[in-house]
C-alpha cells in the first residue's frame, strides 16, 4: 500500500524551542516522559523509521515549539520541503484566543505549504491528562480567531477530549467552510467511551469533519491491535471510508510503539475493505483533505 502520512512532527532542538522537549522530565502530564525523544528529529531520521513502506508524502503538524517561535517553525519546515520535498504540508500553530491572530495567520499562509492551523484545546478536569487551564471552546476570543481560518483559505485540526465534542461540533457548523481534521481519533482517554461515541456521531455528521486514526498510546500506552481495533472500527464505521486518515504521529508515537506495529495494524484492520477504500484511507484522503 501506498502511505501518505497525514500526521508526523519534525524538530531541530538547536534551532527553536521546544518546550515540552526540554529538561526537566517528569512522567506527569498526558504523554508521560518524552525524554527518549527529546533529541532532534528530521526528514531523514523519519524516513529511517518508515524505512520498508511506500511513504509518498507527508503532512507535518505543529510540533509543540515556543509560541513566539511559530513563524520561525513554518518557515523552517518550508525551507525543509523546498530543498527535499518533505513535508508537502504544514498544519501551523497560532493561538486562535489572541486578538492579534490575523497577523500570523498571514504570514504563515506566505509559505506555499501551509494547509491549516492546529491550537491544541484538550482540556480535561483530571490535571494529568490536561493541555490547557480552561475550556477555549467556552472562549468568545478562540471562536473570533477560529472564523478567522476561512478567510486564509485554512483548514483546522482539531485535538480534544471527548468531553469537548459537543461544543466543537456547534462551532464547526457555524462555519462549514473550514474543513476539521479530528486528531488522534478523538482521544478516548476514559475507561467509559460513552461520551466518546455520542460526541464523535455528532461530528461525523457535520460532512466537512475528518478523523485520523493515530496516537493510540494516547488512550492506552501499553495498546493492541485487540484492544485498539473496535475503537478504530466504530471511528471508520462512523466517518465512513472518504473521511478517515491513518497516520502514524511520529516520533511522538515512538513513546508507545514502534512505527511497522501501527502500519502493520492498520493494514490487517483494513484488509477486509476494497482496494479503492484502503488507497483512500491509507492515502488519498490525506492527499484530497489537505490539498496535496
């Protein structure tokens, strides 16, 4: 099969900053320690870990780096792509709660590559699985910048927790012309994926939302394809076959496994489905959704 990877992150530590990636190290928060991959990471060194699949292009979303340095990244990641190819996309950071938004939405969009922006919202009552202090979905400034997107011709990639899916669902329909790309499928981080099933049918019914299907480690850091496999078949029953993208979220998935364990999953999930509907989910879903 043919891949196109619609979720990977790229980082030159001597270069920006990264704070998430950046000593002290601690096993608290949502992803645990980072510190094996804490060091830098570029095409090269992906290409290595995907090394024996047919990687043809590649989506890179914003890699958590200083959000002073978010230009700096955009333009950085352009230069990579001009001088190799890869990444063929870019999903930029920009804090969509700051009333000077528009500004770096414009200069991201004067790098060629640039598809959308990704402002990580996940906000949980659990401090351990929390990204961010408050709920911005119940922010009046985070919907302005968000309305914002469509005028740069930019989609949005959406990370959150079930908990939030009502809310984001409401704010999606009132703006059907930003197309929504569902990270890490949701991130059912609760043992009861009730909240998880509700809010995902209520945003597959909005036609412009897509889900990825990455960072199982996520939801359970020690996964198998037997515990991860209904999830991942609720989510493609319910987005349907035109609006999935597999991904493999590396490195950041290195934490939790190892690059041919989820390929390797996602194709004997999927070999039950047409040839067309793999080469859509493995690929051209990614290629159309972000315009590449």
């Amino acid at each position: 099969m043919r891949f196109v990877d619609a979720h990977i992150h790229l980082w030159q530590l001597d270069r920006l900053r990264y704070p998430w990636l950046t000593p002290p190290f601690s096993d608290d928060g949502p992803n645990g320690s980072v510190e094996a991959i804490a060091h830098t990471y570029l095409p090269a060194d992906y290409l290595a870990d995907a090394a024996g699949f047919q990687v043809e292009k590649v989506v890179h979303i914003d890699a958590g780096a200083h959000a002073d340095d978010a230009v700096a990244e955009t333009r950085w990641l352009q230069s990579l792509a001009d001088a190799g190819g890869y990444p063929q996309a870019i999903i930029a950071f920009a804090p969509l709660n700051d009333p000077d938004v528009e500004a770096l939405l414009a200069d991201h969009t004067l790098s060629p590559n640039v598809r959308g922006i990704r402002h990580i919202i996940n906000w949980h009552a659990d401090p351990q699985r929390t990204y961010t202090p408050r709920n911005l979905l119940e922010d009046d400034g985070f919907a302005r910048g968000y309305a914002l997107l469509a005028r740069y011709g930019l989609s949005f990639d959406l990370q959150i927790y079930p908990g939030q899916m009502r809310q984001a669902a409401a704010l999606a329909a009132r703006h059907p012309d930003i197309p929504v790309m569902i990270n890490h499928m949701g991130m059912p981080v609760d043992a009861d994926k009730t909240e998880w099933r509700t809010g995902m049918k209520t945003l597959a019914q909005l036609p412009h939302v897509a889900v990825k299907i990455s960072g199982m480690g996520f939801v359970d850091r020690q996964w198998t394809p037997e515990t991860m496999g209904p999830l991942v078949r609720e989510a493609i029953d319910m987005f349907g076959t035109d609006r999935v993208m597999l991904a493999s979220d590396f490195p950041t998935d290195k934490l939790f496994n190892s690059y041919a364990k989820s390929l390797k999953f996602y194709d004997e999930l999927t070999e039950k489905f047409s040839q067309s509907q793999r080469d859509a989910m493995f690929a051209a879903n990614a290629e159309r959704l972000y315009r590449i």
